[in-house]
C-alpha cells in the first residue's frame, strides 16, 4: 500500500513538473518546482504540529485570528515552542494552502509568496537552525523572466503550480515522511536524467548510492557519524540513513559540504524533507578541498561520488597540511581525484570504513598519483578493495569508474580485493545501470573475500608490490579472458558436404514427382 502511495505521489509531482514549466527548461524548473514542495512540507508540518500543541483549547491552527490580543498570545506561545521542534516558523496567514487558495481566486500573489518564504529564514535568526535555513530559498526567483514576459504571466505560472500541489496531501500519515522523501529523491533524479553532465554535480545513480551506503555499513546496524565531502543533493547520506534504519539502528550525525550555492541548498531541503532534525546534520558550501569545514572532526563511515578528475590548486602550501604532509606528493592540478581521498581519510575514523567513487585511471597513473597509491597500499595499509564498474552508469560521463572501499582498522597481513563487475549491468534507452542481482554479487564477493572466476580475487600484498608495482588495473587480478571457439575445419566441411548431398536428394525428389506430373522443370544450369 505504501509502495503505491509513493508511486502514486511521484507520478503526480513528476506531471505537475513536466506539464506546467512550459517553455522552461526541466533543470531550469527544477530550482522551482523542488522549492516549492518543500515551502508546502514545512507549512504541513507546521500546520500539524501547531494543532496537536492547541488540541486541548479545541482550536484550530489556521483559525486564529492574528489580530487579536489572543491571537497574539497563542502565536507567540506557539512559535517559541515550533522553533525548538522545527527550527523555524509560520504564522497562519502564510501556510501553503492560504496562499494556494489567493492564486485560484485569481489574486496577485507574488509578492506575498517572497515575503513569506523570507519570513520563514528571518523566524530561524538567532537560533541553533539559523544556519541550516539561511539562503535556502536564494534559488527561487520569482521575478525571473523565464517564468513569464509580464507580471501576470509570471503570476498565472507559479499560482498553478501551487495549486496544483495543494491537491496532493503530503504528511496526512506517519509513514508519509519517507514516502515524500522517496518522492523527492525522485524527481531529483528525474531531473538529473534531462541535465546532462550537470547532473554529476548534484546526483548520483540510487543503485550506485545503495552499494556505497551497504559497503559502509556492513557489520553495523548504527553509526556515530556519516560524512560526504562533495555531497551534491545528500543523496548519498540519505542513502546510508536509509540503510542503517533498515537494520533497525539511527545515526547520530550526517555531515557534508557542497561547493555549488545551488545544490547546497538542494541538499539541505532534502535533508529536512527526510526527517532528519536541523540539530542532526551540519552542512557547509565552500571548496572541500581548498576550504573545508570539518577538518577536525572524524567519522565512522565516510562516501563520496567527487567530481572526476577536477581541478584544483594543488598549492604548495598544502604539503604542510595535515590532510597530505605525510605523502610527500599532492595529487596534479588538472587531477584531484586523489586529494580527494586523501581528505577523506583524514577525516576517516579509526574504526572507520570509506567509500568512494572514482575514474579508473586512479588505479594505474603513475608520478604523483603513483606514489601517492602506494603510500595508502604499503605504507598505510588502508586499502581494502577495489571495485569495478560498468561504463556508462553516471550521468554526463561514459567512462568506466571504479569503487575504493578504505579502513583504517585492517590487519597487516590482509590481502586486497579486487572485483570486476564491469559486465554486470542493465541497458535502459541511454545509459547503463546496475540491477539489484548485481548489487548482490558485488556485495557477496567483498563479504566471502573468495576467488570467483573471472569477477573476484584476493590478492596478497607481495603480488601487488613486487608483480605489479602497485599498479591497480583490474585485468592485472581478475582474468576475464574468453577463450576463442576452436573450429575443427575437416570436421566443418564434412557436414556442409552432407548438408549439400541432402538438398541434392530432396531435389532430385521434385524433379520426379514433377516429371510424373508432366511439369516441365528449369534446371539451375538454364
């Protein structure tokens, strides 16, 4: 029932998306539409919450009159508890519904729409949410001129569009909470699916966030923390949430940083909208790498999906810093896919497990890259297994990746894992996928650590050091060789000749039968 509930409510904010953002663009709509769901989550939560504080006065939330020195009273008793709770507030006059109902009628209601949503940021001032709200509706212009050449048109588009969203009821059970957020991943998606390789800037694949979230958590069912330093829309913390409570367990804190103004606010309305409370995630916008903001902290399980070979710095000054000094080398300008691993394992626990997603070429390039793998592998002992993946999985890139699972806590003597799940994949119209019996093989060999033909072996360190010279390219590990079909040719002549005496019997046969017939046949020599 709660599947069809979700199906349903996609469905229905997927239409309203695609059929309403006339000659807009999906990714230009997408700031919209999504900002505007969540405007209608918080007012239904308000709307909620007030109601059950006012239940034993009998009175209804949206029935109290503002005016009134008892209106007063209540709303202010009311938003000092609702900012302790929430982290923010609204009074009644400015709950979705109200507005909704003004733009049906046919009232202007632009600029009460933009008072309101910045009431909702100015109610956080002050407070222990303040930073969790502040900008978070930036994206939402409603005097672009994308949503109407005048006006009125502007007006006529966005008062569609909530009224539209006021027909769907969002939190009327318990279970809605996840069955809206499942909603909201969605559309994400949706959107991610029309935005080409901008898309990598704010999405990863559900299946490839699923395995990522499951490497992770293998053997916890809870966490003290969980951190992505390039978190995009925090699907990925999400996705580990959702893994940890399918075990019964919670975590304690989820932490991120997201370069892009835009999908930093994306991930914090996707982070409310799941449930989780303002006082249980920290999340930061600035470079991760050039500027981060939980550099003394540390976390039990650390994913990531970074931007694949992204510019950086690489500053000399960071030789000096904590989260690479002891490699002697930085990673190369044109290439930070291994500052990023460094950083993360900086903030990696000791009991910790990372998971990341990377190009293939971090396994095998050489120079700085190259002593910089080594260092994880013999120095450190941090690496724990490598992991293929299909070509063409991630939005706005075709090539091949790869999955680095890292600890901390392994013993010195453990062999390397290496998976080639490469082949193991779905075809959709445009882009591979990995399907859920996939997932359960990748997840079977890291857990069996077992030799699996042509898919996984565990490899000693001294093949890997003295062999192979800590060059990581999976077909030095896995062979997936396929041996070509010998063809016996005397074998194969033979059985055309047979074939060939046969059609000459079946031939001479209708010649009789013709013949007897009195029916004159060409032969093939005529």
């Amino acid at each position: 029932m709660v599947e069809q509930h979700k199906k349903a409510l996609e469905k229905q904010l997927w239409n309203i998306a695609n059929t309403l953002r006339g000659n807009m663009s999906a990714d230009e709509f997408r700031d919209y539409i999504l900002g505007f769901i969540f405007y209608k989550y918080l007012s239904e939560r308000m709307d909620l919450y007030a109601d059950e504080l006012l239940k034993e006065d009998g009175i209804k939330f949206d029935a109290i009159d503002e005016s009134t020195d008892e209106g007063k009273e209540y709303l202010e008793a009311i938003k000092e508890e609702t900012i302790d709770h929430l982290g923010y507030f609204l009074k009644p006059n400015e709950l979705f519904h109200v507005l909704a109902q003004k733009g049906e009628n046919g009232e202007f209601i632009l600029e009460d729409l933009s008072e309101v949503l910045n009431h909702i940021e100015q109610s956080t001032m002050g407070t222990a949410a303040e930073d969790d709200f502040n900008g978070l509706f930036d994206d939402l212009d409603l005097t672009s001129n994308k949503l109407g050449k005048t006006e009125n048109a502007k007006n006529e588009l966005i008062s569609k569009v909530l009224t539209h969203l006021d027909d769907i009821d969002f939190l009327h059970h318990e279970t809605d909470i996840d069955v809206l957020g499942d909603a909201y991943e969605y559309l994400i998606g949706q959107f991610a699916s029309g935005a080409g390789k901008k898309a990598g800037e704010f999405y990863t694949p559900p299946m490839v966030s699923t395995l990522l979230a499951k490497l992770v958590t293998q053997g916890k069912d809870k966490l003290k923390s969980v951190y992505d330093p390039t978190c995009g829309s925090g699907s990925l913390l999400l996705k580990v949430s959702k893994e940890i409570k399918r075990k019964g367990g919670d975590i304690g804190g989820y932490f991120g940083q997201e370069s892009n103004p835009s999908t930093y606010n994306l991930a914090r309305m996707n982070m409310i909208l799941h449930g989780v409370h303002y006082r249980n995630f920290d999340i930061q916008q600035d470079d991760t790498l050039e500027q981060p903001h939980h550099v003394e902290k540390r976390f039990e399980a650390v994913v990531a999906n970074p931007p694949f070979s992204a510019d950086w710095s690489a500053s000399a000054g960071f030789l000096t810093d904590e989260r690479f000094q002891d490699y002697g080398k930085l990673a190369p300008k044109g290439k930070a896919d291994f500052a990023f691993v460094q950083h993360m394992i900086h903030q990696l626990d000791e009991n910790g497990t990372m998971a990341v997603v990377l190009p293939h070429g971090v396994l095998f390039r050489g120079s700085a890259e190259g002593h910089i793998r080594k260092h994880l592998i013999k120095d450190k002992n941090y690496l724990d297994a490598v992991i293929g993946l299909p070509a063409n999985i991630f939005y706005g890139t075709g090539i091949p990746t790869c999955i680095l699972l890292l600890k901390k806590n392994r013993d010195i003597n453990d062999d390397i894992l290496f998976v080639d799940a490469s082949q193991n994949y779905g075809k959709s119209t445009n882009q591979n996928y990995l399907r859920e019996i996939d997932l359960e093989e990748i997840l079977r060999a890291v857990q069996k650590r077992e030799f699996i033909d042509k898919f996984a072996n565990s490899v000693p360190m001294n093949e890997i050091e003295v062999e192979n010279d800590f060059n990581l390219n999976i077909p030095r590990y896995v062979d997936t060789f396929e041996e070509e079909t010998t063809v016996d040719l005397e074998v194969t002549v033979n059985s055309i000749n047979a074939i060939d005496g046969s059609l000459a019997s079946v031939n001479q046969s209708i010649d009789k039968y013709c013949s007897e017939l009195g029916i004159n046949v060409l032969s093939e020599e005529m």
